[in-house]
C-alpha cells in the first residue's frame, strides 16, 4: 500500500518502491526501519511477524502511535474536518495575495501549526497534508505555509483503514537509530535506513528539510554504527563522493539507482535534486543519482 503522508524525499512512488524492495533478502523473518519518516517503504513492504519502526522525530512517531492503538478515534477525528468543497471561500497565504485556497482548511492549519494543546496526532497529519513541500517543523516558519488543501482529501479514502490494518502489532519506538541497528535479534533481521542525507546537511538551517538533520559528522557516525550492526542493512542514500568514501571504507557495496523525489528532496543549488528560486518556490524536479548501500550481496 501507499504511504498516507507526505515527506521530504519520501520514496512514495512504486517504482522507487520496487527498487529499493528488490535489494532486500527474501528469507528475512524481523524487518526493521531506523529512520522511518513518512514510511514509503514500510507501508510498500508486505507486513511480516516482526516489525519494528523508529524515528527520531516525536511528533511524527505521534501519528503512527495513534493508528496502532486508537484508530477508530485517530480516523474519527480526522474525518471531523471535512476535507474542501466546491464553492467553499477561499484564502491567500499571503497578505494581499490571491485568494486560491480553501478559507476554512486554512484557520485549522493556522490553528494547528501554533497549538500544542491539541491531539498532536491529529495535528501532525493535518499539517503534513497541507503545508508546502509536507514539511513540518513547528516553529520554522519560513517552512511552514499552507499550500495544499486537496492533500485532506485522504481522509475520506479507505485507505486511513488500511494504514491502520498495516500498524498492527508493529514495535514504535522514538530513539536514536544505534539502538535500531544494534539491538540484537533471534531472527534473520534486515534493518532499512534512510538517513538524512548528505546534501542537506551542507544547507543552511532554514533550508533543512527535517527537525533532526544530520551533521557532517553524523554521517560518519552512522557509518561507523553500521559497522557494527549484527544484521543485514540496507540504506538508500544520495550519490557523493563522500558517502561513498565513508561505505567503501567499511566494505559495503555500492549500487548506482536513480529516482525522482517524492515532497521535497533538497534545496537551492543542489545538483540533481529539487530546484527553488529566492523565495522558495519549487522551479523544477530531475531524476537524481542515488546509492543502494548493503552489508550483503544483492538477491
């Protein structure tokens, strides 16, 4: 099934999907995400016994929180605000602008994007479907501007239903990764990564896609865990010379993919990936390089 989020870089589409799913080992018994973000390839990946997701952000991990142990309630509430209708007033995102988007979806996002003495829950998904880009970081306000009303339309699909079927019985936790990729198991474990990646660590902060983003130096670190790890990894992450350098040193194997990005993948002036102009516009996609990285040969 699809992801109901939208997400920064997310891997959304089927054939990123079917990509990525190819590299994984066909006898595995524990299936693992240590960065799970919107959940592309969790939510693609046929459910197993053992199952266990993290992230590092709280208020995403919210929302997942809520489809495992209360989703009749967490759909129930999220259906009370009616997705937009035709004839329904509209509003500009700006002072003075066009008036191109649904008033009354807007006064909730207003609502939401400042409360948190709400279901935060409920206002996690809410934001992550209408604002620009599905970038959500409270606070960082450059980033947060509504801009997709028709993205509530989900809630009127069954597929609210699904993600909660999906969720059943699956571990959540909200750590660091180390304890996803270090955790011993008695099963034949793969642990998925999907780590921030390197571009956007070299961004400044207002143009950074996630609430946790990594540091140069954190990218070593992730290599170095990686290492350790007792299981089987595989890690999608973009093409630099510099991710390679760090997998190669540890003898990982590199295979060469290519996708275009599902949200926002990066920002101004990277190469191969979402272009913007000075205000932040969206100019352009491309199809970027990307690495399959694994600890084990390819099925």
């Amino acid at each position: 099934m699809k992801s109901i989020f939208r997400y920064p870089g997310g891997k959304s589409k089927p054939a990123v999907q079917n990509k990525i799913l190819n590299f994984f080992p066909k006898d595995i018994t524990e299936y693992r995400e240590s960065f799970v973000g919107g959940g592309g390839i969790f939510f693609a990946f046929n459910p197993i016994e053992n199952r266990w997701i993290n992230d590092l952000d709280k208020n995403l991990i919210q929302v997942y929180l809520a489809l495992r142990d209360r989703p009749e309630d967490f759909i129930h509430n999220c259906r009370a605000i009616e997705p937009e209708k035709k004839g329904e007033p509209l509003a500009s995102t700006k002072p003075g602008g066009k008036e191109i988007y649904n008033a009354r979806l807007k006064k909730w996002f207003e609502h939401f994007s400042e409360n948190e003495n709400c279901d935060q829950a409920l206002r996690y998904f809410f934001v992550n479907r209408t604002v620009w880009g599905g970038r959500v970081r409270y606070g960082v306000k450059c980033q947060m501007y509504y801009s997709k009303p028709s993205g509530w339309n989900i809630t009127a699909k069954p597929i609210m239903e699904q993600a909660a079927e999906h969720m059943k019985n699956v571990k959540i936790t909200n750590a660091s990764y180390e304890e996803i990729l270090l955790t011993p198991s008695e099963n034949n474990c793969l642990v998925y990564c999907d780590p921030p990646y390197y571009v956007n660590s070299l961004l400044p902060e207002k143009l950074k896609l996630y609430d946790n983003n990594f540091t140069v130096e954190d990218h070593q670190r992730f290599a170095d865990t990686c290492k350790k790890s007792p299981h089987k990894i595989c890690i999608s992450y973009d093409d630099t010379p510099e991710i390679r350098d760090l997998f190669e040193k540890i003898g990982f194997n590199i295979y060469e993919e290519s996708w275009t990005y599902g949200g926002t993948s990066s920002a101004k002036s990277i190469k191969n990936h979402v272009y913007m102009d000075e205000n932040e516009s969206l100019v352009r996609k491309k199809v970027g390089k990307e690495l399959i990285i694994t600890n084990y040969t390819k099925p």
